[in-house]
C-alpha cells in the first residue's frame, strides 16, 4: 500500500488545479490529483473565455488552462491521470478506488469532478453521437467548414458556441424552445446582430435523420405543432450539464454525504460537505455559479479547510 496521501483530490478542472495548487503551497506535503483526462477541465472545450480576470485579448479555454499544472506541480503537486470509482471512508481513513481496481488512502479529500454535457432526448441522438451530433464546437466545428449547422439550447454555451460556429460555417440555425435566452445580454446582442445566425424560436428537436454517413438533418416543431425540416450536416447540442458525482456512490447505492436532489453536493462556505474531512468544490457543488473564476476560488477555499482538518487531525 502506497504513502497515506494529507489529500487526494479527484478532478483537474479549475477547482481541482487550484485546491492543489493551495493545499501544496499551503504545506501539505503529499498530495495527488487524480485526474481522467488531460488537467483543465471542460474550460477546454471552449472557443473563447472573456471574463477570467486580468486575462484580455482573444483566449480559448485551452490557452487559459496550460499553465495551471505546470504551476501546481512547482509546489509539489503530483497528478495522477486514471479515473476514480469511489471515494468511501472507514473510520479517520479515506479509501479512493481507481479504474485499475488498486486504491490509495488518504486524509482528507477534495472533490471536483465537475459536470457533463447532458443529451436533449430527441430522435435519433444517441445513434448519430460523433457522427454529425457533437457537444464540442471547438472539437469538432472544422468538420463543418463551409457548411450550414443546427446548434441547440438557450443558454450562454450554445450562444457562444453558435458565435463561433458562425465564423467558420456558411449559416447556424441556432433553435431554443422558448423566444428568450438564459445568456448574458452582450452574448445575446452579439447573437442577434450576426447575419449568419437564424433564430428558429419556441421550436423543440423532434428528431435526427441521416444514413451511414451521417445525419443530413433535423426536425423541429414549434408550439403550434408545425415541423420544420432543417437539412443540415452537423448538429450541436447544448442543453445544459449534470454533476459528475459518481464516485461518492457507495456499495449500496447512498451517497458519501449530503446531496440535494438535483445531485449537487451539499457545502457551506468553507466548502466542507456533511462528512468531516471531506470537501467539495467548483460545478458540483450547490449553488455554483458555474464559472472558471468561481471554480478556482471554490478550490481555493477547499484546500485552505482541508490544511486545517488535516493539522487537527494529525497533531
Ligand atoms: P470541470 O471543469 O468540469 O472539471 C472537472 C474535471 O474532473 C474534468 O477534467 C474531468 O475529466 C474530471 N473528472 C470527472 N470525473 C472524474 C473521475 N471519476 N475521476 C477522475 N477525474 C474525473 N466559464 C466561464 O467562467 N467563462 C466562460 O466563458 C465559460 N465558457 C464555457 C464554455 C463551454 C463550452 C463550457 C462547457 C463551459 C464554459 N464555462 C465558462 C464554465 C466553466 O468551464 C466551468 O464552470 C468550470 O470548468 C468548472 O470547473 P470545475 O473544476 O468545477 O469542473
Ligand atoms: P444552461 O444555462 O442550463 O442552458 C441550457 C439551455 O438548454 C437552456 O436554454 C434550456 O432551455 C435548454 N434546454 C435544456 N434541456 C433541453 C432539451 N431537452 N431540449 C431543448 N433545449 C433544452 O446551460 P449552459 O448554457 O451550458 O450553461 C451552464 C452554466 O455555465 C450556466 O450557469 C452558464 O451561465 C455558464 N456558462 C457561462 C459562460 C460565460 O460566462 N461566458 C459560458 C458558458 C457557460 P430553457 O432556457 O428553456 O430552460
């Protein structure tokens, strides 16, 4: 069995990045980010952040994020790229179990795994997912250079994301199921003057159609029951996120600590959750604003409770 860890944390996001970032510099001395992907979390994936502090000019979310690690791992923070199963405690001890199947213990954990894109539940979208129906603009908008795409939701990603698939495709039927959008309204503004952008309003996906190729189009009803064919080679979709809070199921299907019932982590403002020695931070949590700013912060606050659980534990 390996070293007992002062703290794992699980997630590379802002949150996770940051917690480790202050828990190392704050003097805990072993400490591993455990990590499923490349850190940096779903930032990653943006075309463009504009509102990270101090941060001016044209950015994308990767652009911001590379620096992060490589300032962690200064102060000693080790990462660990494998995915976590569970995180369970017995007694002072907290047990994480990894992909592998091998665990590591540790003091006190941080969790920051963040939340993933969720599908819309139309026709057709779980057989085109990668073949025409992507959750990535940046990943995957090049495929459809030239070309007319959909983008679905109301929210500020799908605004943002339409912005930007309008730079590079010839139209974006950008279509929401209400005629007001959840965005900021400089975000909105800019939608509303792009040329390139259709607003096809009050108006819900019925279903993707396509053949072995790919999807050649869609379908979508208004609110007077009216169906709209859009023939279109690419589909993008943004309708919101779930919490990843997987790994705090247990064996018999409860939760390690307090959760409310959309699945978010229950904290206070000290980021600590209902189980002592365990913190939660970023996207996950309750009331999360869902911001890089306020995700780095989160993590910030978590380590500095963390220290403290841990020198009180320990002395
Ligand atoms: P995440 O960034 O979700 O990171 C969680 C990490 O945990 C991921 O790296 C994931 O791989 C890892 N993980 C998950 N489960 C496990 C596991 N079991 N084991 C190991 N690792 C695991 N915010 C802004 O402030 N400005 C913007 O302009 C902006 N634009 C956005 C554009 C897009 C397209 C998207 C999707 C989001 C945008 N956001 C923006 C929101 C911002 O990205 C999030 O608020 C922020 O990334 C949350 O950070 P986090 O660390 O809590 O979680
Ligand atoms: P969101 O704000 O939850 O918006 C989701 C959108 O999808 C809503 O407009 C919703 O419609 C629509 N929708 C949900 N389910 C649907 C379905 N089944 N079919 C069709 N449409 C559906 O999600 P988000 O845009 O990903 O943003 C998530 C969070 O990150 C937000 O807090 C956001 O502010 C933040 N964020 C911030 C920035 C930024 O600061 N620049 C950028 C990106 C994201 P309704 O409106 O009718 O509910």
């Amino acid at each position: 069995m390996a070293e007992i860890l002062d703290c794992a944390i699980i997630g590379g996001g802002p949150a996770g990045l940051t917690a480790g970032l202050y828990a190392t510099r704050g003097g805990l001395e072993n400490v591993t980010m455990f990590e499923k992907g490349m850190p940096g979390g779903q930032i990653t994936q943006s075309s463009e952040i504009e509102n990270y502090p101090g941060v001016t000019g044209e950015i994308t979310g990767m652009d911001l994020m590379m620096p992060w690690p490589e300032q962690c791992q200064k102060f000693g923070l080790k990462h660990a790229m494998v995915e976590v199963k569970r995180v369970s405690k017995d007694g002072d001890l907290f047990s994480i179990t990894k992909g592998d199947g091998t665990t590591e213990q540790a003091h006190s954990v941080i969790v920051c795994t963040g939340s993933s894109p969720r599908r819309a539940g139309f026709a057709g979208e779980d057989e085109f997912f990668g073949r025409g129906i992507s959750t990535c603009a940046t990943c995957d908008g090049f495929f459809y250079k030239g070309k007319e795409v959909a983008v679905i939701g109301g929210g500020d990603t799908a605004l943002e994301e339409a912005l930007y698939l309008a730079k590079i495709c010839t139209k974006v039927y950008l279509i929401h199921r209400r005629d007001t959008f959840r965005a900021a309204p400089n975000t909105i503004k800019r939608v509303e003057e792009n040329d390139k952008i259709e607003l096809v309003l009050n108006s819900t996906p019925k279903e993707v159609y396509g053949d072995n190729m790919g999807v050649n189009g869609l379908k979508v009803e208004d609110k007077d029951g009216n169906v709209r064919n859009i023939a279109v080679p690419g589909v993008f979709i943004f309708v919101g996120n779930d919490v990843n809070n997987q790994t705090l199921i247990q064996e018999d299907g409860s939760f390690l600590c307090d959760v409310n019932d959309q699945g978010q982590i229950v904290v206070d403002l000290s980021m600590k959750t209902s189980l002592k020695g365990l913190f939660a931070a970023g996207d996950m949590r309750i009331e999360a604003p869902k911001q890089v700013v306020s995700a780095a912060g989160d993590g910030a606050v978590a380590a500095l409770s963390a220290i403290s659980y841990v020198d009180e534990l320990l002395s």
